[in-house]
C-alpha cells in the first residue's frame, strides 16, 4: 500500500514579515521547508512527496530542490486560489497513479518538524478510520464572539476543544471524493471535508508541530532544534 504527503507550500506570508515568503526563510542556514521535506523524505513510511507551490516563487522552489537532495518528490503541482483548491490539486496530481485504499498525507509546509511517531500513529488511525488528523486539547478557555469582533457571546467548554494540527491522513479515495464534492467552499481544514459522514480519528499532537506564521514562531523552532540536536 503506497503512502504519499502532499505537502502545501502556497502561502505568500503577508504576516512573517519578510521579503520572501516564510517557507523559504532560513532557520540555521537552511529553508523552513526544506525541514519539512526531511522529515518525509527520511521517513520509510512515506514513499512518494507532492508539491504543491505558488508558481510565483518558483525559483525559490527550485533553489532549494537544486541544494537539497530529495529522491521521494514525484510531483510539481502549481497551487490553487486557496488553500482547500490547492489540496484538491495535489489529489488530482496523482489520481491516475493512486489506488483506491492508499494513504495520502495532506500537511503544512511551514510545519518544519513532524516527529516520526505522529506519523505513524495517523497511518494505523487509517485501519479503521478514513481520516486522522493530529490535534491538540486547549488549554485556554475559548470564547464565541460576535460578527463584529467586539463582544463574547457564549463560552466553550475547553475539554470539549482541540486544536487542529497537521498533517493529516486519508484513505485516498475518501479524500479525494470529499474534496470533488465540496469544491468551492474555502473549507481551511481537510478532516472537516470528511466530517459530516464518517467519524476523524484523533491523534495526540505535540507543540513541535508549530505553524509557522510570525517570526516569534522561529524563536520556539530555534528551541526545538536545538533539544533535537542533543
């Protein structure tokens, strides 16, 4: 049974703050995704990596493919108006190569750290689930506001909330039907295509699988780096 990632690197990062976008910023000398394709790459659970890229930096992209030696990437897709477009390209880039019952990941490219035990526990999830994502309890209290950003207007029970994490795993099949379905929607999270017909396994996330998104976030990355290095 193939396993493949799909890894989404489409952003343009208009909240890092830098002059290229944030998968492309480097962490001790080296690009946020090229971590990212690491750890996939170097994981014997993964057989092959899609790409799915804003065209807009496609030198970028092709830099860092150029420094970096990765023999798993399959696929260049060219990435849609949104990030749910942008999956559902990675899916059809290998539709007719892809059996009905094979596993996909569909993961963050500013993700730059996925420790191996998250994905392995998402592809046993798949033996009785068609879809696991990673996610993590609150430990905050959470609050519903109103239209206007100004009011709470209700209070959630934080044992009841989790924090979506990625990547997360599929039975291709099921994701791919999903996503034909939903076209259109802007849907920010691929477990929630699935959700309303078939139940999303949960697997325990970690803090390390940050997203990066402000530069702050590269002090906490530059943190785990370093305990990894130990």
């Amino acid at each position: 049974m193939k396993v493949t990632a799909i890894i989404l690197v489409g952003g343009s990062s208009t909240r890092f703050g830098s002059d290229i976008p944030k998968q492309f910023y480097k962490v001790n000398g080296k690009p946020l995704l090229a971590y990212t394709l690491d750890c996939f790459e170097n994981n014997p659970e993964i057989n092959d990596i899609v790409i799915v890229a804003n065209p807009a930096y496609k030198d970028n992209l092709e830099e860092l493919l150029n420094t970096y030696s990765y023999k798993k990437i399959s696929h260049l897709v060219e990435g849609g108006k949104n990030r749910q477009e942008s999956a559902f390209f990675g899916l059809l880039a290998i539709e007719n190569e892809t059996e009905k019952m094979d596993r996909v990941l569909i993961h963050d490219g500013v993700r730059p750290i996925i420790p191996p035990e998250i994905i392995h526990e998402l592809l046993l999830a798949l033996n009785d689930h068609f879809g696991a994502t990673v996610a993590i309890p609150s430990t905050d209290t959470m609050c519903l506001i109103d239209k206007n950003n100004e009011e709470v207007v209700g209070t959630l029970n934080r044992e009841e909330v989790y924090a979506i994490q990625t990547p997360q795993a599929f039975v291709y099949q099921a994701i791919l039907e999903a996503h034909k379905l939903y076209q259109g929607k802007n849907v920010t999270d691929d477990s929630q295509l699935l959700s309303g017909v078939t139940p999303i396994k949960i697997v325990k996330g970690n803090k390390k699988l940050l997203k990066i998104t402000t530069k702050e976030d590269i002090l906490f990355l530059e943190v785990y780096l370093k305990e990894a290095q130990k």
